[in-house]
C-alpha cells in the first residue's frame, strides 16, 4: 500500500443565503444555498506526486429538518434532525467527481452548555457517480 504524508493548506471564501420555517407540532425547516471559492495549495509532503495548487468553486443547495424528541440531556433539549443536499463543483473536482448528493441525519443537544451552544452528533452518506461514502463527526455551534 501506499504511504505518503502530505499537509494540505485552504483558505476560501463563501456566501450563503438561508430561508428558516416553524412547522407545525414542534418541527422546523430550514433551506440554504451557498457559493464557496477556495484556493488550496501542498504546504509539505514526502512525495512530488502530492504537489499541487488548485483553485476550487462549487455551489451547495441543503434542506434541513428538525423534530423534537421529548427527550432531555443535562438541562439541555434533545432534538433530531434530517437533511438533504447536493454540491456541484463548477470549477475543480474531488478526485474526478463533479457532484454529489448527501442524506443525513443526527441528533442536537440545544443549550445544555452554559455558554448556549448546539453541540450535534451527525452521520451522513455521500453519494455520486464513481463515489460513495459516509461522514460521522460531532460539531459545536455557537
């Protein structure tokens, strides 16, 4: 197998428009649109075949879906949530792939930090022509 080592630098810029609903028996949805352009460059690697700078557009539609529970988790609502979204390079690719749709879903901690946060739990699956694949990750939202 192959093992190369390579640090990888980005730096971009986007702008993101968003449309927020209440639903009725406690739901809410929530759709955005965001154009991202990134410029990304090898900082270091251990091999020249991972050298390289690129330039990177692409454009993101996502709709979300947020439900409650009824649970809670110390002091903190528990919510769940679904979404949908699809990205579409209109300048680079990832590794030959023009586009890609996402389907996920998790669950929310809503303020149960005392500084407000959202902390979420979140898995989705990435799936595209010659590309498939999955995403677990936690974030926190301010």
């Amino acid at each position: 197998g192959l093992n190369w080592e390579s640090w990888v630098g980005s730096v971009g810029i986007a702008g993101r428009a968003q449309w927020d609903r209440p639903l009725p028996r406690g739901l809410r949805t929530s759709l955005s649109a965001r154009y991202d352009v990134r410029w990304v460059e090898t900082l270091r690697s251990d091999d020249p075949a991972q050298d390289f700078s690129t330039t990177l557009q692409y454009a993101t539609v996502r709709g979300d879906l947020f439900g409650p529970t009824g649970l809670s988790f110390a002091g903190g609502e528990v919510e769940w949530q679904t979404f949908a979204g699809v990205k579409r390079f209109t300048q680079g690719d990832l590794f030959g792939v023009d586009q890609f749709l996402q389907l996920g879903g998790g669950v929310r901690l809503i303020d149960a930090l005392p500084i407000g946060a959202v902390v979420s739990l979140k898995g989705v699956a990435i799936i595209g022509r010659d590309l498939t694949g999955f995403s677990v990750g936690v974030s926190l939202g301010f």
